[in-house]
C-alpha cells in the first residue's frame, strides 16, 4: 500500500471515530469496536463505601435484598415496555437519592446480563464519585458539550457497571442539561457502551430546573422521599410535575426506621 492510499485510509478512519453534534462539536468514539472494555477501570475502597451506605457491592447487610427487590420489581416494568433509562430524583436535600442510586446501580449490575451505567447528573453539587471514593474524577460538563470521549468520562466498575462522576459544580446546569447537544450525545452514549440499565442521579426536584429540563431524555423516574422529613404537599407537587414529563416509576421511602416483619430469612 502506497503512502498516499495509507494516509487516505488512516484519515478516513479518524473522521469515522467523531460524532458531530448540532452546534458544529464532535466527540470521539470507538467506531464499531468494544468501547465497554477501553472504559478506565476504578477499583473500589470496600471499607469507603460500606462506611457510606453502599450494601450492594458486598452483598454482606440486610439491607441488599431491599434494593434486590425493587431491582426485580424495576426490571420487569423496565422490559415489558423495552424501557433502558431511569432517573432518580427526590423533592429536597437529604432524601438518599445518590445513596438509593448507587445501590440500585449495584444491584442491577449482580445480575449477569444486565450491563448497567450510572451518570452523576447533580450537576450543581455531585457527590457519585466522592461516595465511591474515585481516584479520577471527570467533568461531565465538558462530556456533555462533546469535548469529551465517552472514554474519558466514565470509569469501569469490574465487568458490568460503568460509572459517569464528575468533578466540580457547574453554574448552568439547567442550559447545559437541555441543549443542543446532550441528546445526540446521551444517544451516541447508549449505542456505544449498549447498556441495558441507564440510571441517571439527578439532583432534587424542588431545588431548581434541572430535572425539568433533562426529563425529555430519560424513558422513566423514581422519586425518592424521606420519612419524617419530606412532607405529602412536596410529594404531591413532585409527582404531579413529573407525570408530566414522563413516566413515574414510583415513590420510594427511605431512612424509614420501621421495617417489615421478619419471615425467618
């Protein structure tokens, strides 16, 4: 092969990795490679996250089979209507949304044939990669305006969960989550990586615009409230706003201090 045919060629592939996206961007991508296995791969402080409440991983507290259950009870919806996104939100701050997402994430990805992605989308205060304890965090605002690579802004968990943190706050989270570009990008993201799980932490609901602005992108939401501390008005409005937006899931109640009864398990 000539020099001249051998330039074309390597050009032709260059051109071939980019996405372009509606404001003149492009991302690189891993043409029609395994991109899942080019993800960095993180490797997890045990004794960090069971300190912060991630039961999943270990699988050692009772509290797993809690997060199994509406794993299950998630999963059926998600594949009777061919379903692969979920946002997670809650009415205010401290609800244990990152926390109620984490787990959920961990949960799925026990599941052998459930390739699961977890995105930090609290964009104004994230918290995803801090709980898990990464050492490399990524921004994804610079994911989310394609000056980054899918490559360069999720980590890999072992073999079936990748995980989106970011770095730093960003001022106009609401402008950045529906722009031009997040959706042929989060598009690009699903053909790329083909997880059949994509969780999406988003930061509350009654906070500001965010998760409004960013529902058109999602297939599904769960609401995540706190007993003695979210009131049934901000459930009531929450609920309202996003079965406008999308479909609601359902309501899931966390720091209950009551649990069911014990059936000898």
């Amino acid at each position: 092969m000539d020099r001249i045919t051998q330039a074309a060629r390597e050009k032709l592939e260059r051109e071939s990795a980019l996405v372009t996206f509606p404001d003149g961007t492009m991302s690189h991508s891993a043409g029609n490679g395994e991109l899942w296995t080019k993800l960095p791969q993180m490797t997890l402080d045990r004794k960090r996250v069971a300190q912060r409440r991630i039961v999943t991983i270990d699988r050692t507290d009772k509290a797993t089979f809690t997060f199994d259950i509406l794993r299950t009870k998630i999963l059926k919806i998600m594949r009777q209507n061919n379903w692969t996104s979920i946002a997670i939100t809650s009415p205010t701050q401290g609800c244990g949304k990152t926390l109620v997402s984490i787990n959920l994430a961990f949960s799925f990805a026990n599941l052998k044939d459930c390739r699961t992605v977890l995105v930090d989308l609290d964009l104004r205060r994230p918290q995803v990669g801090n709980v898990l304890g990464a050492e490399k965090i990524y921004s994804m605002e610079r994911f989310l305006k394609g000056e980054a690579a899918i490559e360069e802004s999720l980590l890999r968990c072992g073999e079936n969960i990748a995980v989106g943190t970011n770095s730093h706050p960003v001022s106009y989270a609401a402008e950045l989550l529906q722009g031009p570009n997040t959706a042929p990008i989060l598009t690009n993201l699903k053909e790329k990586l083909k997880p059949d799980i994509l969780l999406f932490d988003l930061p509350p609901m009654l906070a500001n615009d965010d998760v409004i602005a960013f529902l058109p992108n999602v297939d599904c939401v769960i609401l995540v409230v706190a007993a003695e501390t979210s009131t049934l008005g901000e459930v009531d409005v929450c609920e309202r706003s996003l079965a406008q937006e999308t479909n609601v899931l359902g309501v899931v109640l966390n720091k209950c201090e009551h649990g069911p009864e014990k059936y000898g398990y």
